[in-house]
C-alpha cells in the first residue's frame, strides 16, 4: 500500500464549493484539519489519509457535540472547537442537511449524517456502491462526542500549474 501526507493549502472561504455530498465532506473535512492545526494548542480530533493507489481518502473525526432535545427528538450540534476564519453555514444551502448548521465542524457532521441515511436508502433500494466508500456517524451520549469515519472514492488530477488536485468521487449520484 502506498500512502501520502499532503500538506493542503485552503483558501478562506465564507462557504463550500462543492454542491454534492461527498465531495463536500472531504472539503469542509480540510477545513476542519487546517483550522485544528492552527490551534495554540492543537486539536488532533481529525484525521485525513490519502491512499493513492486505492484512490481512496480516510477520514476519521472525533467531534465534541452538545446534545439537547424538545419535541421533535434528540438535537446535536457539533462545537465550534476549530473554528474556520470566514466560515459561514447560513451560506451553505444547496446541500441536504444544510438547515441550522451551526459551524463548520457541525457541517461535517451533519454532511457525514446526510451521506449515511443516502447509503443506508441506496442499500434498502438494493443498490450498490462502490468497496471503498463508506461512511458511519456514532455517537457517544457519555461522554458528549460524534464519531465520524468515511472511506471516499478519489480521483487525482494535475491541473495547469502542475498542482496536484484530490477530489472525493460523488458515488451516490
């Protein structure tokens, strides 16, 4: 297995670019792991691999949430932790799950969410997806944290500047 630390330049940006699911995880999932490192103290809640040869990116996240309820049901809202310059969720609508987020950490969560109930209703509907894609939220009403794991289908391109550009496949389309 060949892996690969790469070290991701993200620009500040007050939303996400991408419009599907999958794609935008692995993006505010960047996000986050910037913002983390960035820390005075640095948070190491969020990891991300790259596994070119599988084309596959990891990502595994431990998130502190807070957990209320009413009426409706059980409410969770992932905390700010590390928070992104710029980041703004009210920006974010064209992604189901968007309503209420609250930072971008939360973002993830409830992305990774929203992938999960897609796969679980492609699986229902005896649909297939592919072996390296994957994702499972849990959480952890004890101790107050989500945990998110994901395996997403990736290509790699070159683009004009001789850039490497890693793009998590949209495999619920």
């Amino acid at each position: 297995m060949f892996l690969v630390t790469l070290f991701i330049a993200v620009e500040p940006m007050s939303t996400i670019r991408n419009t599907a699911l999958v794609p935008a995880l692995l993006e505010v999932a960047q996000l986050v792991s910037v913002s983390e490192a960035a820390l005075t103290t640095p948070a190491n809640n969020l990891q991300i691999a790259f596994d070119l040869e599988t084309s596959t990116a990891t990502i595994s996240a431990d998130l502190p949430v807070s957990i209320d309820s009413n009426a409706s049901g059980v409410i969770l809202n992932a905390a700010d932790y590390a928070p992104v310059a710029s980041f703004d969720p009210s920006a974010i609508t064209s992604l189901p799950g968007s309503t209420g987020m609250t930072n971008a950490a939360d973002a993830l969560l409830r992305i990774a969410t929203e992938i999960n109930q897609a796969e679980l209703a492609r699986e229902a509907a005896g649909l297939t997806q592919p072996e390296n894609a994957g994702v499972s939220v849990s959480i952890n009403f004890d101790t107050s944290r989500a945990a998110v794991t994901a395996s997403l289908p990736i290509t790699v391109a070159i683009d004009g500047s001789g850039k490497s550009v890693i793009t998590a496949t949209n495999y619920l389309a």
